[in-house]
C-alpha cells in the first residue's frame, strides 16, 4: 500500500526547483518527490558496458560474471534524494515504476554483492557523487518492452557517509538492434522472492535457454515451491523436472493465458 501511494506521487509530483540548468527527467522515469537534479548529460554516440554480475577488480582490471556492452544515444541524470526517505526506498519505487511498463529485469544486486561502489562510480557510471557505502548501494538493469527494445535502463542507488542518497539513472537507446539478453539466475531469484511473482509475457512454450535458466534459478532455494500459470504451463513443468528441478516443489495454477506466470506458494 506504501509502495502504491509512493509510485502515485512520482507521477503528480512537481518538479523540483534547484535542478541543474537545462536537466529534464527521462521519459520512461517518474520523477520521486522532492528528488532534484545535481548532474545532467546527454550524449548522442555513448559506448556502455553494463555489468550483469558483481564487479571487481583483478590485476588492474574490472571483471564481471557477465556483461551487456551497447553504443547509442545516453542521457544520464542523477538526483539527490529527499532526507525523508531511503534510497532503498527509491530505488524500488523507480524499478517498479519502469517493471509496470512491463520492462525487462536483466540485472539486479543490493548492497555488498554489488561489488565495490567506489568501481561503480568511477569506472562504471564516471560520476564520483555515486561514491558510498557498498552496504547501502543497489543497481538494477532492465530492457524496454517493444517498440523500445533496443534501449536499456540503468538505475543505481547509494547512501554516501554523509547521509545524504542519491539516485543514478541512464536511458540509453542503441544505433543497432540489441542481441538476445538474458537475465541472470540470480536476477529472476531475487525478483521471484521478493515480489513472489514472476511474469514472463514472450515465454509461450518453453525454451531450452529459458528452462535451463528458470531451473538455474529455482535451485538456488531448494526449499521454494512455486504455481506454473499459462496455457503451456504442464509443458513448462515438464521441462523444468527435466532440468532437475524436483517435481514436488512445482504445481500446475490456471492453463490459460499468455507466456508463463510463476508464483510462490505460501
């Protein structure tokens, strides 16, 4: 209920009056209230490497578990946030707010699992203000629904150690059609767990990129059991038990609709 009422005054909230000059929001992302702009850039021909996994640095250089590089038109913003609230709380008003648009989550880490902030700062986003606590820090990567599929979205939240919360977010639209990106097992876990839904529209029958990959990410809690939903959703739990998902923590929900609906049983 919180949630809603706070995504509802993203959208009727006033613009802030200290933005940086000539500063707008982006299109795809409500404005949090009392949020303003500290840094604007808009760059028509950008190269980007967003990280699909947490990074480090080995022998001088940054390593990731995956990646997604892609060249486009980037705008990038950066708000700081209101005292009155978190930036975990942000950060899920905003992925949320882009999720209803029926956005694809590709990537998604809270806090120390990110890696480092100061990498994410410096070496990712090239903005020093996102320096802070690696605890308090959470970055999220998503894909546009058709027909701005070939753009991604990143947003990144930090609390520095002065208090003080920032949220990072970059639209970047690609000069050539993106390649096939999958989310992460890891991703679709944590979304799974934490909003105990996951809805996957263009999955009608299944895929063996995408069972191996929802198997992947059911095993990471064995302890997890979940509703198939759609009109191939007995194919779906067949495909996954093959995958070595065991059969008792998969039942059969409602056999109509599109794609595949997974939900947590309680």
């Amino acid at each position: 209920m919180r949630l809603s009422y706070l995504l509802a005054l993203m959208v009727i909230s006033p613009f802030a009056s200290a933005d940086v000059a000539g500063s707008r929001d982006l299109d795809v992302l409500p404005r949090f209230p009392g949020s303003e702009i500290v840094n604007f850039k808009e760059q028509a021909d950008q190269e980007r490497l967003y990280p699909q996994g947490t990074i480090r640095r080995i022998s001088g250089r940054l390593r990731y578990e995956r990646e997604v590089l892609v060249q486009g038109a980037l705008t990038s913003v950066t708000y700081e946030l209101p005292a009155t609230h978190t930036a975990d709380e942000v950060f899920t008003a905003a992925r949320e707010a882009l999720q209803n648009q029926d956005a694809q989550l590709l990537y998604w880490c809270q806090g120390r699992e990110c890696g480092s902030s100061s990498l994410w700062a410096n070496s990712v986003f090239g903005n020093s203000t996102l320096y802070g606590s690696d605890n308090q820090q959470a970055y999220a990567l998503l894909r546009l629904a058709e027909p701005r599929h070939d753009s991604l979205v990143a947003i990144y939240s930090i609390t520095r150690g002065n208090r003080r919360a920032y949220l990072h977010a970059e639209l970047l639209t690609a000069d050539q059609p993106l390649a096939k990106v999958l989310p992460t097992p890891a991703t679709l876990s944590r979304q799974l767990k934490s909003t105990g839904e996951l809805r996957l529209p263009g999955q009608d029958e299944p895929k063996p990129e995408w069972t191996e990959l929802l198997a992947r990410s059911l095993n990471l809690d064995s302890t997890l059991r979940v509703s198939l939903s759609g009109a191939n959703a007995e194919a779906w739990r067949e495909a996954l038990i093959e995958q070595q998902v065991r059969a008792a923590r998969l039942e059969v929900g409602e056999s109509s609709g599109d794609g595949l609906r997974i939900d947590v049983l309680r």
